[in-house]
C-alpha cells in the first residue's frame, strides 16, 4: 500500500515558529512517531512525505535516523493541506492504484489501524478513520452567537486520518475542486462532494491530531505510558 503524509504546515496554532512535526515528544521529533507506526504495519511499503523543501534537511535527518531512507519519498507540498494532498497524489509513482492519506501530526497512529485502513479499502472506493462524537455538538448562528440546532449526537462521528482512496478517483475529484475553487479540511469531504461513496473504519480515541500544546502534552503522556 502507498501512504501520502501530509507534512508541509507550519504549526500556527501551537505557536512554534518551525513546522511543529519538528517538536521534540517523548524524545523523537513529532513527525518519527508517525513515520515509525507506518514502518511497523505489515501492509505500508512506499512513503511520499508532503513537505515545504525549507524543511527536507531536517526531514532527511530524521527518516535516516529511523532507517526509513529506502522507502521514504520527498514531496513538495503546497500552501494548504488540499493543494499538498493533490502534490502528493502527482508525485505518487504510476502504478499506485489505492493511497492512504495520513496527516503527519496524528503521531499517536498505530500500525493496526493503517493495516485494518489498508485491508478494508481494498474492498470498497473511499474510506476514513473515525470515531463517535462524545460531546453534543450546537450548530450557531456566527453573528448573533444563538442556537439554531442540535444534530442527533447518534449520527455523528468525528473523522480522523488514515482516509484511503482509489488513486485516480481522488486526483480527479481534486482536479475538480481546484477547478471549482473548493476549500475542504479533509480528502472525504472532496471524495464526497464529487458523489463517490466513503465507508467509516472504526478510528482511536488516542489517534489526536496534535493542533495545540495541550495536544502535544497528551501525546507525550501517551507516548510514554506505551514505553512502559
Ligand atoms: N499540512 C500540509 N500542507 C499545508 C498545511 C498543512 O501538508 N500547507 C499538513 C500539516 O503538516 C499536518 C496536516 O496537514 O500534518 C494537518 O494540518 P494542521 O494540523 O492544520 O497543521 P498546520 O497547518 O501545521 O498547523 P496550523 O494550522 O496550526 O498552522
Ligand atoms: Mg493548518
């Protein structure tokens, strides 16, 4: 299976004035964590990290410290996480028929889910990681701040990465967005809007995009207690 890893951001929210896959967490730059959970998985052999080239030295450090050199691809990303995944997907060698796209800061990835994402998308045209949404969530009325409605918490489930995709399906569908000026956070949302059908994989709780320092605290309480 190929993976694209989405890894070109800078980390705004986290207040770093570097890439925050850079951050150290338990020892290990952020962005090892998740190379390392693909590297264990049985069924991942090729590896496109989606990056700004200001970062590729640092990259290649890391992905030779690891020992992951052979099978770990350089990618210049774009300025959105959209305009990187659709790098990715041209920078993808010919022959790759199904991709896997995971977003460099979940680091808490296991290699179980990137298998049961793989096995599962060999039989179906879209996928994602997801989870049941634990809060009740309000939709809002953005000027007056006022309730307007409460989803059914039953149907909604918070979507997480790996997303998996047949490869020419998804580059079509975000030709199409980029054509039509689209702006989605997630590879689905496009897969969707296109009228392809995507399948819920059962995610982890512990699967955190790290966003925030608090974030980054948890992963590092996490990562530790999985040392143990
Ligand atoms: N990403 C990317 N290309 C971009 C922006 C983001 O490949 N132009 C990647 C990030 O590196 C990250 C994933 O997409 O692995 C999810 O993005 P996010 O958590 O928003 O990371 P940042 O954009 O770095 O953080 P922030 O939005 O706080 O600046
Ligand atoms: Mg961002």
């Amino acid at each position: 299976m190929y993976l694209l890893i989405p890894a070109a951001g800078s980390g705004r929210r986290i207040g770093s004035d570097r890439n925050k896959l850079l951050l150290p967490v338990f020892g290990k730059p952020l962005i090892a964590w998740t190379l390392l959970a693909a590297k264990l998985s049985r069924s991942i052999r090729w590896i496109g990290v989606v990056g700004q080239p200001d970062d590729f030295p640092d990259f290649k450090d890391i992905i030779n410290g690891i020992g992951m050199s052979k099978m770990v691809h350089l990618i210049p990303g774009g300025d959105t996480r959209q305009a990187s995944v659709f790098c990715g997907l041209q920078g993808l060698p010919a022959v790759a028929e199904r991709v896997l796209i995971h977003d460099g800061a979940r680091c808490l990835v296991t290699p179980a889910l990137f298998d049961r994402c793989a096995e599962e998308l060999l039989t179906c045209p879209g996928l994602i990681a997801a989870v049941p949404v634990k809060d009740t969530i309000k939709i809002v009325q953005p000027t007056s701040q006022m309730i307007t409605g409460t989803p059914d918490r039953g149907n909604l489930w918070a979507a997480q990465t790996p997303q998996g995709f047949q490869v020419e399906a998804l580059t079509r569908c975000h030709q199409e967005g980029e054509d039509k000026g689209w702006q989605v956070t997630d590879d689905a949302m496009l897969f969707e809007q296109c009228g392809f059908p995507v399948k819920i994989v059962p995610g982890e709780e512990t699967n955190l995009k790290v966003t925030t320092i608090m974030d980054l605290a948890i992963a590092e309480f996490i990562l530790r207690q999985r040392a143990k």
